[in-house]
C-alpha cells in the first residue's frame, strides 16, 4: 500500500466508510475527509492505494459492496462492513522517488520531450485533452492558431494551458490563479481532464525543481496555492489525486516517466504508452501535464 494509505490505517477501530465503488476499485472516506483506494493486484500502485489479492476472474465491483458500509480495523485485519477482511501482514509500503535528480541539459531534455509527446501522440485519445498532445509548441507559445476547435472544452483547455504556461513562466501569481481556477474541474468524470492535465503539471515542475533548487520555488509555491484553493471545485477524488500532486505524489507509471525524462532513459517510449493506457482519458490529460511542464525548464536555460 501506499504511504497515505498506510497513514491512515495506522489507527485502530473505525477508519470511515465506502465512499464509492467502481468496477476495479472502491474508495473509503475517512473521519478527517481524506481518501483510501482499495483496488486489485493488476492496478497500479499510488498514495492513497491499498492493492489487495482477489481470486481469479472477480473484481473489486463484484464484492456487493456499497456506498456507506463502515469500514474499521481490528487488529491485523481492515474489516469492511460485516463479510470481508483485509489481512493487513507483511503488507509492503510503497513510495513515490523523492531523490533529487541531474536534469539534462537543454538538448537531452528536448530529446526526451519529443519522445515522450510523439510516443503519447501515438496512442492519444480523440476524448479528452488527447487532441491537444500533437499540439505542445503551439500552447506553450501561445501560438493556438493551429489547434483544434471542434468543441468547446478543448478550446477552453487550450487558453487555459497556454495561460498557465505564460503565467508561470513570467512568475505572474494573478495569472497562476485565473488559469488554475478555469482548469480545475473542467471536463467530465471521476477525474476531470483539467486536474488529469495539473496532476501531470504539478508532478514534472516538482520533479523538475529538484535539479534547479531556487529557480522554481515561486511559481511551486504559487501553483500550489492556487490549487487548493480551487481544488473545491472538482471531485472528491480527484480532490484527493491534487493534494497528492502538489507535493510531487502521482501513481508509479507517472512517477517512472517523468523520472525517465529527467534522466533521458532509453525507456521513454514503453514507460510513456503504459501512462496513457491509464483510465479512458487520463492518461492522455496526465502525459499531456507531464510533457508541458517539463518544457518549463527548457524555456529557464535559454
């Protein structure tokens, strides 16, 4: 499991209870209003998850599970309403890379942006910000004249990355805001496209930072901000999946990725596909962040 998961079923006796249930995962509210995400073996490992062994051919949706059901932890066991029990033993703890990493110079990065957007690219989503992928020189030069506008939502999401960009670029709190408040939420789903597409954002200038200490603290901190301050707006997952990302904290596939295109690994391209695969969309929206964040930092060494 995760280390926020792992935090929250430090604690014995009632933890929450069943916020939602979904085919592959059910979500438990706990009393502070924070997330756990109980999920099967094949799903990916990220803060808030906690894997668990099912047998062949059954789903977490196939449980009978249900909104409401309390959920508590006695002894070693996480008891989830009165008929299923997790064997909490020799539970292994996850965590996201935190070291700080040697950044490429200007041409390595560039390399392994163009990698990474043309290895999206082709997988990308006609839903979602996928159309947008192709179109990465165009947003972060607010150059939106060759960008798709066949619906409203893109055209929207388009302005509103462009302006992001701009606004971190030039260190304009005022401009972080507007862009922030106007990307949080938008789209449809479990996830909105807008917080799939900061979640990637927030990650790569975290990361990124690493390698440039003092150059990016402001903007960080701004975004940051902004972010929970909108973060209202949006899910209550996806709420969650936000508070995770402004310190860097993504699902393992995201975390290896924009590890990989720091550190210009020969892995980009399958370590890319297998972060589109993610969800219906999210992936796309996420690869979509990764890629236009990293960028920043080609644009900090002109």
């Amino acid at each position: 499991m995760g280390s926020s998961a792992q935090r929250a079923l430090n604690k014995r006796g009632e933890i929450g209870w069943i916020h939602s249930v979904f085919h592959n995962a059910l979500y438990i509210l706990t009393g502070d209003w924070r997330l756990i995400g109980v999920v099967g073996p094949r799903s990916y490992n990220m803060p808030i998850n906690l894997k668990v062994w099912l047998p062949k051919g059954l789903a977490i949706g196939d449980l009978g599970l249900s909104q409401g059901i309390p959920v508590r932890r006695s002894g070693d066991l996480l008891m989830i309403g009165g008929d299923l029990s997790v064997d909490l033993r020799g539970v292994r703890i996850w965590k996201p890379v935190r070291k700080p990493l040697e950044v490429l110079d200007e041409a390595g990065l560039s390399r392994s942006i163009k990698e990474v957007e043309d290895a999206a690219s082709e997988r990308a989503s006609a839903e979602g910000f996928g159309p947008l992928i192709s179109h990465r020189e165009g947003l972060i030069a607010n150059d939106l004249g060759g960008i798709p506008s066949d619906g409203p939502m893109i055209s929207k999401a388009a302005r509103g990355i462009a302006s992001l960009f701009k606004a971190v670029k030039e260190r304009d709190p005022i401009g972080i805001d507007r862009s922030v408040t106007g990307l949080v939420g938008l789209g449809p789903g479990l996830t909105p496209s807008g917080d799939d597409f900061l979640t990637g954002f927030l990650a790569s200038l975290v990361f990124g930072a690493r390698g440039f200490p003092h150059r990016f603290s402001f903007p960080i901190g701004s975004l940051r901000g902004s972010v929970l301050r909108a973060r209202a707006s949006t899910t209550l997952v996806s709420r969650e999946f936000l508070l995770h990302a402004v310190e860097g904290e993504v699902a393992e596939p995201v975390n290896d990725l924009i590890a990989a295109l720091f550190d210009g690994s020969p892995q980009l391209r399958p370590l890319t596909h297998e972060v589109v695969d993610m969800g219906e969309t999210s992936g796309c929206d996420i690869a979509l962040g990764v890629i236009v964040g990293a960028s920043l930092f080609i644009q900090s060494m002109g």
